[in-house]
C-alpha cells in the first residue's frame, strides 16, 4: 500500500503487484488446478499459441528441469515467474512468454479481464483467400451463363455441365460442382455475402484449407441428403457450403468454450439464423405449399455437416477431456451418415429417376 498525506487525511492507495498477469496465465493453465504447472501443461502453454517450430516438446522438458528449483517434476507460481524473468532461459523461452502475454493480455488499464484466447488467434498470415477464391469462380461462372444462356433457366453452358441433375447422376462431379451455379442475381449474391463475412473470420483463425474442408463437406452433404430426401429435384447454389460455415462457427464455439468472449450470445446468434431460415423454408413448403424450389434438404445436411467437420477438422485452443469424446463422437456420427448416404445413392438406383 502507498500513502499520501496532506494537511487534512491519509488516503492509502493500492498498487497493482506486477506479478498478476503471470499469475493469470499460470492459473489458466493449472489445468488440475493443483498449484502447479507441469511440463505437460508447459507444453500446452507454448503449443496454444502455435510456437510448434520455435520450441520442440524435448526443449520444452528441459527448461521445464531447469527451472524446477526443489527437483519435484512441477513449478509453483514463484518458479513459474521465475523462469520467465531468468537470463538463462530468457533467450529460449522468454521472448515466446512475453509474445503470449502481449496478445493474452493487452495493455490497458484495466487488466483484470483480458480478452478472449479464441479472439486473440485472429490473424491474416497466411491471408485469408480461401472463400474469396471460391467466390471469385462463382461470379465468372455466372457471368460466363449469362452471357450464353439464360441463368434463371439453368441453361448456360457451366449450368448445363455442372448442375446437380437427378437424372445424370452418374456424372459423379454433379454432387459437387452445383455450388458453382446460381439461379439469379439474388441467390449468387446472397450466397457470396454470407460465405465472405462467415467464412474470412474462420480463415483468419482457422487457416483457409480447414475452412475449405468443412465448406466442400457442406457441398456433398447438400447434394447426397437432396439425393434422398427429394430424389427428383435439381440442385444449384452454393447454399450446402453456406449453411456448413454458419454452423462451422456454432463448432469452433462449442470446442473453444473457455476460451471465447461472450459463447452464450454467440452461440444464440448462430442458432437463431439457423433455426429461423429453416425452420421458414420448411414452414413455406409443407404448410403454405408455396413451391420456391429451396433446397431446404441441401441447407440442412450442409449444417449438420458443417458443424461435425467443424468440430473434427477446426482448431481448438485448449483440449479437454470432454472435448476428446465429442470429437470422437462428431467424426463417426459423420462417417456413418456419409457412408449411408453413398451407399444408398449406389445401391438403390431404383429409388432414382430413369438416367439419361
């Protein structure tokens, strides 16, 4: 405590001790929260920020031993600080720590709440071009359509050879390459729209492969649960892939829990859009028999898609054992579904439409 007197009262002021934040992340990640950081949980420090490269898991163990003074296999918070502030191991280890503890906790005033881990992982290395590539196709596809045909009609020639058409479904692409076609204006930019602004933030932290992942697994499931569901309908639009991103997020969001700002109300807003959309497309469908042609089949297995391969494929920050299991869980839930979906699609041809 530091006191300042004038003529009429002492006011004791408190000084922030510079040893919180260390303490804070040293609390973070007493995964048992035995009071202790083991090289386990050591480990799990360098590795959630990506520093794989600069430090190996050997190197790691031992400057763990270096800095275990009493030789117990574990630091206490002081042997923890002390490590960091060490001239020995500063060169190794201490500039990754105060790298991690920059972007964990940034300077202000108020140090007590620092922003989230996941919010943290932002970044554009490597940039963010995943989805923006995706789309660029999309428009030149379409333009090649309205150029030479009519794109409302399907019957440009990217339309024609791409198409998911239930009466050529020999033509294995088909289940895939629909994405690339859109019937009108609104749909290509609707579509485009929601796949820039879900999918760049995935990108940015995610990396844009993983995110192009969960976005063709949405494709597929969009085309094989149509497939089955309505047998006899075509399939264009990029909506599969969309609704994959939306509930990619809902994924990451379930997986980085603890480490998110706000979940609950991120959480809620994804479910919101998801259940409204199909819960309207449903509703206008089989109540109001209003026939828009909505794949509402397509947008619904490229959710459930979209949020098993999240959670297989997406990063996530700091595992624990429950997450292990829904991992499992999501991979061989995904597998089956697939696997049905396929083998159905081959074996029962007589469910499908005469081939062209």
């Amino acid at each position: 405590m530091a006191a300042r007197t004038d003529e009429s009262q002492t006011v004791e002021i408190p000084l922030r001790n510079p040893n919180d934040r260390w303490k804070q992340i040293f609390q973070k990640y007493d995964k048992d929260n035995d009071g202790f950081i083991n090289v386990k949980e050591l480990d799990d420090l360098i590795h959630s920020r990506e520093y794989e490269n600069d430090i190996p898991a050997h190197v790691v163990a031992k400057i763990h031993g270096m800095a275990d003074a009493n030789s117990d296999g574990r630091l206490d918070l002081n042997e923890f600080v002390d490590m960091i502030h060490h001239p020995t191991l500063q060169p190794l280890f201490g500039h990754v720590v105060n790298r991690y503890i920059r972007m964990l906790v940034p300077r202000r005033a108020d140090i007590s709440q620092p922003d989230g881990l996941y919010e943290d992982q932002y970044s554009c290395f490597p940039p963010p071009v995943g989805m923006v590539l995706i789309s660029l196709v999309e428009i030149i596809f379409y333009c090649i359509d309205a150029a030479k045909g009519s794109t409302v009609a399907a019957t440009g020639p990217m339309a024609t050879a791409l198409i998911y058409d239930p009466k050529r479904r020999f033509e294995a692409w088909r289940y895939l390459t629909y994405m690339f076609v859109h019937i009108g204006i609104m749909h290509l930019v609707v579509n485009l729209c929601v796949q820039i602004l879900l999918g760049i933030p995935l990108e940015m932290v995610h990396r844009w492969w993983r995110v192009l992942v969960i976005y063709f697994a949405g494709v597929i499931a969009g085309s094989l649960g149509t497939s089955i569901t309505d047998p006899e309908v075509k399939l264009a639009g990029a909506s599969g892939g969309v609704y994959s991103l939306i509930t990619a997020h809902i994924a990451t969001i379930i997986m980085n829990w603890r480490e998110m700002e706000y979940p609950y109300v991120q959480l809620a807003i994804f479910l919101i859009i998801t259940a409204c959309d199909l819960g309207t497309a449903i509703y206008d469908r089989y109540v109001l028999d209003v026939n828009e042609h909505i794949g509402y089949a397509a947008h619904f297995a490229g959710a459930v898609a979209g949020l098993l391969v999240g959670i297989s494929v997406l990063r996530n920050i700091s595992v624990t054992r429950t997450e292990r299991v829904v991992w499992w869980a999501s991979v061989i839930t995904y597998i089956t579904l697939m696997g049905i979906a396929i083998v159905w699609n081959i074996a029962y041809t007589d469910y499908f439409p005469q081939q062209d």
